[in-house]
C-alpha cells in the first residue's frame, strides 16, 4: 500500500487479512486553506457579504481577499479556524461570480474558493393568520431591516394564497383533506400524509435550518424538488411556485422558531420562493451532480455545455463557478466546484486510526524501522545484493543482444 497516511482519507472498512506496513513521514508538512465560502444572505439585494471559514493548524494571521470580475472588492484578516466576513456592496440585479484567495503558501491548491452569489429586489411578502405568530413576527424583522418588501408577490399561510405560496400544515388536523385537494387543483405533486410524532433532525439544504430540531410533522407524499429532510423524510418540498413545509412553524412541532437561525430561514425561503426556480449547488471536481429541472447547458470556458435528459453531469475538473442557462437564455442557476477541504487536512493517521481502517496487522513505522523490515528484518534475507546481482546480469543480457542485432544487421549490409 502507498499512501501518505492523510487521517481523513482513512475510514473504518473491511480489515484485510495480510500484513501490512506503513510509513509515518517525520514532518507533516504546513498548511493554510480555505474550508468554505458563502454568500449571506443567499439572495442580497443592495449589499451582502461573503463568510469564508480558513483551515490550517499554524495559529499565525492570513489575509483573504474577494475578487469580483478580476477585481479585489473586499479584504481581511483571520486565523486558521476562523470565519472571516467580507461585505460587499454591489450595483444591479444580476448573477456574481465571486473568489475568495488567501496569500499562496507551498501548497496552492486549497487556496481559492469559488462562489456564486445573486442580487435581486427583495421580494414583498406576507403572512396570514394562519402562519402563525413566529412566522409574523420573523416577517416583520425582515421588513424592518429591508431584507423583504411589504405586499402579497410571496403569502405565508396554512392555504394555498397568490400566486406564490409557502404552505404550512394548518391548525386544525381535520382541514388537512381540503388543502390537500386545493394543491391537487393547483397542480401541486405534493400532497400532506399522517401525522408523525417523534424526533428528527432537519439537514440536506435546508439553509439555517439545518441541524433544527422536529417533533410533529406531517409526512410529505409526492414528487418534485426536496429542499430539506427530516432525517431521512421529505420536510420541506417544492413544486413550481408553491413551497410546502411538513411542520408548522411553532415550538411543539420545532424547535426552529425559537433559534437564531429562523430569520435567515425564512429569508432565504422568501427570496428564493420569489426569485423561481434558482439556486446555487457545491460539487467537488469529477463529482456526479444532479442539475435541476429547468436548467439546458452549463456555461463553461468552452462554451455551453447541453444537459443530458436525465439531468446528471459531471462536474468540471477546473474549480470554477459554472452558471447554468434555461432554455430561454435566462440564468437560473450556479454550479460552484471547489476542492475537497478534507484534502487539506494533512494531520497523519495514527496506528488505531490505520488499524480500523485496514486491519489489526497494519504496523506503522518510522523511516528506520521500515528500512529494517524491507531490507534486513528478522526471518528475511537480506535482498540488496539478490537484487543488485540481477541488474548486472540484465545489463549484460541486454549488451548481448544489442550486439548480435548489430553483426547481423552489418551481415546483410
């Protein structure tokens, strides 16, 4: 086996049943890199900023830079294992590439991260009786601080409300049957199931929501985009403009609405619900992405790349922000390839970490030891001189042949 022993390249797996031999390098070698990058809040209107987290182990300042269009917009300062905020101020609605760049070390390759970042009006929303008073109030902060407009362009409420809805499950259980043939009507592929009561955990892209915890939920039955699960469960589900949420918004069903992540939740919910069908998806290079439904071609440097019909590409080898194009021209998308930050993490594995990987006959051994092992280890012969009697008669070997090729072509001149 060669490797360089990276600890987070090693998962426990099947043990292997031969002896195997590691070597642990002296020096593990410095590095600083940047882990992630994104854009807060997802949507921005006249302003946002970029929040880049640098990794490394050397607690000595590094300065970022984010670069619009070839341009430093913004800079500071961290240390590994912070996040650092670069606020930018922009001037139209539109799609960013942006790029955020530490100062170059020995190892270039996790010193850039490449993000995509979309301006927009802030959408006007409102939100009925039946939302809830969490949901109103969070509404009114965001108007407030000019993040969402005030109008009916987005409705929060347990129906189906405009012509853009983010639908909770109502109050009452009993008026479960007649939201559920008002999105039918409506052409909506979800529908809402039974109750649940339980514990679960809110992930995949569920934003800030991420991590929150659901008590009581409605199981989601359909088909169409899933923007966030509850373990493993549909939880938060869209179809064309309507988005529908399993829970509603209240302690006794979440835990969310009493966290510091429910504001930008439903900020990002509300611009992304009034912005269509847009988003942005992280991909490692070579990586198999799903693209979403609208989305015709991926920009790339060569020109437009066609999506094929079941909408899975590969990503890009080169870290970049790819956009993707609908079949009319608009931009409805971003695809950002970056590297892998487990990559950077160059911390080596110990013996138990090697041992749970590979087997309890994995040995980890310094440069002397390993020497011994190959070359003069007990029960072994020593091979140096087996191996270096073998060149030589190679090399005699091959000086015979030469030479009889060379008489008998000279014969037939």
């Amino acid at each position: 086996m060669l490797s360089d022993l990276q600890r987070s390249a090693f998962s426990s797996g099947e043990p292997v049943t031969t002896r195997v031999l590691a070597w642990a390098p002296g020096v593990t070698p410095e590095n600083r890199s940047l882990d992630s990058a994104r854009a807060e809040p997802p949507v921005w209107s006249l302003s946002g900023q970029v929040v880049a987290a640098v990794g490394g182990v050397r607690r000595s300042p590094v300065a970022l830079r984010l670069s619009m269009g070839g341009r430093d917009v913004a800079r500071a300062v961290a240390y590994p294992g912070d996040r650092a905020a670069l606020p930018v101020r922009v001037g139209r609605p539109g799609w960013l590439a942006l790029r955020v760049s530490l100062d170059p070390d020995e190892l270039r390759a996790d010193d850039d991260w490449f993000l995509a970042a979309r301006v927009a009006e802030p959408a006007r929303a409102a939100a009925d009786a039946g939302a809830g008073r969490y949901v109103a109030d969070a509404l009114a902060v965001l108007q407030e601080g000019g993040r969402v407009g005030r109008g009916r362009t987005v409705v929060l409420a347990d129906r189906l409300a405009g012509t853009r809805s983010i639908v909770v499950p109502p109050a009452d259980q009993a008026a479960i049957g007649a939201l559920n043939r008002a999105l039918a009507a409506r052409g909506v592929a979800w529908r809402f199931g039974d109750r649940l009561d339980g514990e679960w955990r809110v992930g995949a892209d569920g934003g800030a929501a991420d991590g929150a915890t659901v008590r009581r939920r409605y199981r989601l039955l359909g088909s169409g985009a899933v923007l966030a699960r509850a373990n493993d469960d549909p939880w938060l589900v869209r179809h064309q403009d309507v988005v529908v949420l399993g829970s509603r918004l209240e302690d006794g069903w979440t835990d969310l609405p009493v966290t510091a992540g429910f504001v930008p939740f439903l900020d990002l919910l509300i611009n992304r619900i009034a912005a269509g069908e847009t988003r942005s998806m992280g991909a490692h290079p070579g990586d198999v992405v799903g693209l979403p439904a609208n989305a015709e071609a991926v920009l790339t440097a060569a020109g437009p790349q066609p999506v094929a019909g079941d909408r899975r590409i590969n990503a890009p080898w080169e870290p970049a922000v790819y956009f993707l194009r609908a079949a009319g021209g608009d931009t409805v998308g971003a695809l950002e390839v970056n590297h892998d930050p487990r990559e950077s993490r160059l911390a080596p594995a110990d013996a138990q970490v090697l041992r749970a990987a590979v087997g309890p006959g994995a040995e980890l051994l310094s440069d002397g030891a390993l020497d011994r092992e190959l070359f003069g280890g007990a029960k072994r012969a020593d091979l140096s001189g087996a191996l270096l009697l073998a060149a030589l008669l190679a090399a005699a070997l091959e000086f015979v042949v030469a030479s009889v090729g060379a008489k008998t072509g000279r014969g037939r001149a």
